[in-house]
C-alpha cells in the first residue's frame, strides 16, 4: 500500500513569496505572490493558518551616519569590597542524596554612608560588612592607607 506523503516547501526572494505543495502524484500548485503590504513595509499573507512575514526594509537604502561613537555599556558594580578585596567564593551545595552542585557564595555588601573626618564629610560606600568592622576599630584612613584607595576621589 503506498501512502500519500504531503508536503510544503516555502520559496522567497526578493519579490514575492511563494508555497508549493508536492503529492505523490507530482502534481505542483501555481506559485502563490503575496501582494498586500501593510504601512509597516511589510508583506504578509496566510497559507493554510500560517502567517507569512517578509521584511521589505532590508531592501531600502540604509541612513548614513557621521558620528561613530561606540555604544555605552552599562556600569555594573562588582560584588567586591574596595576595603578588603573580598569576592564571592565558589562552593558546593550538597542535596541530601549527596549529589553536588556549584553555587556560588555572595560577599555580604551594604550601602553605607561613613563619616570622613579628615575630609569633613559623609562618604557613601559600598562595603563588606568585615570593613565596617575594621573602620569601626582602626579608622577609614588607616583603611583606606592600607587598600591603596584615594578618598578625596570618592
């Protein structure tokens, strides 16, 4: 017994849009052109429930830009303590069966605005919690010495 197999094969160019559908007889549709084009620029037309999209815009000519600047990145604040230079660490979580899987462990950072004797104003920092300790016993400048920072630049 032979089955009849049925298929459909889309074709694009740059002008129309087109679907045939193969049987086992060999018989082939008449190509089909899309000819409703929307504001957009846009061509669409529905086959069978299939919504069909080309873009025409990639045939229209591209704007010419003078300035070359690059693209900002976003500024991104790293989980690391100026002060101490603690990071986050990588560990194992162990699930009750024993089965291991890479986690990672976070320092633990505050937002915290510090008085600066020295300067005669608060500064605002993020820092480790082991920081504020060590602030809290030594001094920010003593700290600040000893991480290599510059606090008039904060």
């Amino acid at each position: 017994m032979a089955a009849s197999a049925t298929a459909g094969v889309f074709f694009a160019n740059n002008r129309s849009i087109s679907f045939r559908k193969a049987e086992s007889s060999k018989r082939l549709l008449q190509p089909f052109k899309a000819e409703a084009v929307s504001d957009i620029g846009f061509v669409t037309s529905q086959l069978g429930g299939i919504k069909i999209s080309y873009d025409m815009s990639s045939q229209l000519p591209k704007s010419i830009s003078t300035s070359s600047a690059p693209a900002l990145q976003p500024i991104v604040a790293r989980r690391i303590c100026p002060f101490t230079g603690k990071k986050s660490n990588r560990a194992n979580k162990i699930s009750f069966s024993a089965h291991k899987t890479k986690k990672l462990q976070f320092v633990n950072l505050q937002y915290k605005r510090v008085w600066w004797e020295a300067g005669k104003r608060f500064l605002k920092l993020r820092l480790s919690t082991k920081a504020l300790k060590t602030i809290e016993k030594k001094g920010i400048d003593a700290v600040a010495k000893k991480a290599g920072m510059d606090l008039r630049k904060l």
